[in-house]
C-alpha cells in the first residue's frame, strides 16, 4: 500500500507491501509520487520489483577496499585483516 505526504517543501511516496522492504522516495510534485508509487507498486505485483542499493555495480575488490579503511581500523587485529584483505582482492574472483 502507497502512502504519498509532504515533507517541507517535497512530496515523500512510501510504498510497504508484504513480503518486500518499505521503500521510500521523495519527488518535487504529488503527481510524481503518485505515479512513481503506482509504478513501484506494479512491478511488486508482476515480481519485476528490483532495489537498487549502494552496492549496485560495485565489485568484490572495492567492497573489500571500502571494508579495509572503514571497518578494519577499529578493530583490534587490523593490521593481520588487511593483509588478508589484499590477498583477496589479488585473486581473479574479486575483479
């Protein structure tokens, strides 16, 4: 189920349905979240419903680079992590 609000000076379409993550856009008219919301609603219904994320075109070795500087410093044994690290991101697999 859609639900269209305004939030300042946007129009925010939230459209929840079973089984799928809430998924939330905001647009400068009401008539685009309406359509927008239709359309989302739609391709949830035909199963063509597909979220498009960060991780989107993104290969396994930048993954493993951005994971090397945002996540491996704070942990306590980083310095043997990112070395392996970068024997992952060596092999054919990360791309």
């Amino acid at each position: 189920m859609a639900s269209i609000r305004q939030r300042a000076d946007k129009w925010q379409a939230r459209v929840t349905r079973k089984g799928f993550p809430a998924v939330v856009q905001s647009f400068a008219t009401r008539s685009e979240a309406i359509r927008w919301a239709r359309q989302t609603e739609a391709a949830m219904d035909q199963g063509a419903f597909r979220q498009v994320g960060a991780s989107d075109g993104m290969t396994l070795r930048e993954l493993l680079e951005r994971y090397a500087v945002e996540v491996s410093p704070r942990k306590r044994g980083s310095r043997d992590e990112v070395i392996r690290i970068r024997a992952m991101q060596r092999t054919k697999m990360a791309g």
